[in-house]
C-alpha cells in the first residue's frame, strides 16, 4: 500500500495524468459535495438525540388544556365528601413538546501511523450523524415524523371550596391532586370558599 502511494505521489510530482478511476471518482465526490452544500436542511433543536418542535399554536393548545384540566377536575372533586362547590386553577410549566424521529448513523476509522523511530501509534476516528425522518403528505409537504407526543407538565394547583376549612377535606383534596398530576403538597393550595 505504502509502495502505491509513493508511485502515486511521485507521479502526480513528475506530471503524469491521474488514472481515469481516479478522475471519475474524484469528480463523483465533488458533485456529491455541491448537492450536500446546495440542499438546505431545515433547523431544528436537539435534545438528547432528539428533536423538540412546538407544535403550530402551542399557546392556545396550552391553555385548551390547563381549562379540560381545570374542569375535569371541579367534576370530580364535586363528588368527594365534604368538598361541596368548587373551583380548581391549575398552572403549567411549558407548552407540552413533540418528539422527532431521527435516523443516526455512525462510523469509525482506525490508522496505524509508524514513526521514523519504528514506533507505531493507532488513532480512530469516529463520526455520527443525525438526520431527521419525514413523512409527506398527500399535497407534497414534508413534516417531520413525531414519534412522542408529551403533555405540559402541571406547575402547580389552587383549589377554592366550601369544604377548604375542614383539615380532612383539604388533606382528601392535596392527595387526590397529587395523584393526579405528580404535583408536590407544597404546590397545592386548598382554600375556604367565600360565603357570598
């Protein structure tokens, strides 16, 4: 190998054409080259090996789903011992996020490099690349494939009802908030409804 590479060198050094092997590949791996730089890839934000993206109108999804929340919650605590009329707040910490299929593809090289003291030195070299999966749809538009759909996670809950100042309902009520949303007790507020 080290012989060829000499020969190749020497020749390239007295004038001698490149092989036609040599001139079609080395063309080959530049058009393949330009078409890499050309085509634009869109941007994305990864995280940990995969891709979030805010679904289009997070926002008002967010706030759809703190009120079915907020509901479902009122009817169901309605039905507990000693709670009577209820109001439920519930906060979230973000806009739930959609996780990406990728495809990853990895490689590894390793070289023996010997110096001029006859010592040998092996180096490997890896690389990976990440590149997101899309599905297209019937109009030619490309979208990336979700994979994970999370829900926005519950920052924390204000309950307002008539049963708030009874110490066993306002415990009844932090449990069963807890088993709800994985909420910690210092996060929830039980609270005394106004007599009005």
């Amino acid at each position: 190998m080290e012989n060829r590479l000499k020969k190749w060198l020497e020749g390239l050094k007295s004038g001698e054409r490149l092989p036609k092997k040599t001139q079609l590949l080395i063309l080959l791996l530049t058009g393949i080259l330009l078409l890499v730089i050309v085509v634009p890839l869109p941007e994305e934000t990864e995280q940990d090996g995969s891709a979030a993206v805010s679904a289009p109108g997070s926002e008002e999804e967010a706030q759809d789903y703190e009120e079915y929340l907020e509901k479902r919650t009122e009817e169901t605590l309605r039905h507990v011992e000693g709670v009577g009329e209820v109001e439920v707040m519930i906060t979230l910490k973000s806009t739930g996020q959609k996780i990406v299929e990728k495809d990853q593809q990895s490689s590894a090289q390793t070289t023996e490099e010997t110096d001029s003291a006859g010592g040998t030195r092996t180096t490997e070299d890896s690389s990976s690349d990440k590149t997101s999966v899309y599905e297209q749809g019937s109009d030619g538009t490309q979208t990336p494939y979700v994979t994970k759909e999370m829900s926005p996670e519950v920052e924390g809950v204000v309950v307002i009802a008539d049963g708030g100042g009874n110490a066993v309902v306002v415990q009844n009520i932090t449990e069963a908030v807890q088993a709800l949303f994985g909420v910690e007790a210092h996060k929830i507020k039980i609270m005394k409804r106004a007599d009005t």
